[in-house]
C-alpha cells in the first residue's frame, strides 16, 4: 500500500472511532441529565412544603443500561482511533 492509501484509511479510521465515542457518551449523558433531573426535581418539592413531594424512580436502570452499552462502544471507538493513529503513523514511516 502506498504511504497516501494508508494515511487516508487512518484518517477515515478516526472519524469514524471519534463518532462512535461522541454518540455513544451522548446516550449516558443525556440519561446522567436525566436522573439530575428527576433528583432536582424530588429536593425542590421536599423543601417547598405547600407542593407534594413528587419521586422519580428507575433512574438507575436507565443509568445502568447505557453505562454497559456506553463502554463497549466506547472501546469500539477507542480501537479505532488507536488504528487510525496506527495507520497515520505507518504511512510516514514508509
């Protein structure tokens, strides 16, 4: 392969490894703002005491499902920014 092939493919490499890592801990973000959310919720509803206290259950299985899938996605995208680097990385050495 020629030194230009092979920067090219470790170019397309890292996209694609920074894609998946940014939608990946976009799911455990977006659950992470939810449980704040639903704990935010149960303080400003104890301290006011003319409201009902209103609790937000099951943050934790969201939370949980998509810490699992968030980290073998993660290492997904994590090998393949290191094979993009692997791949930049040879074609200057060629």
């Amino acid at each position: 392969m020629t030194p230009d092939i092979l920067n090219i493919i470790g170019l397309i490499s890292n996209i694609v490894g920074t894609l998946i890592l940014a939608f990946s801990l976009s799911s455990y973000i977006s659950s992470m703002r939810l449980a704040i959310d639903g704990h935010e919720l149960y303080i400003l509803s104890v301290n006011h005491p003319t409201l009902p206290v209103q609790q937000v259950t099951g943050t934790n299985i969201h939370m949980d499902r998509d810490k699992k899938k968030t980290s073998v996605y993660s290492w997904i995208g994590v090998v393949f920014v290191i094979g993009g680097f692997a791949f930049q990385l040879s074609s200057h050495l060629i």
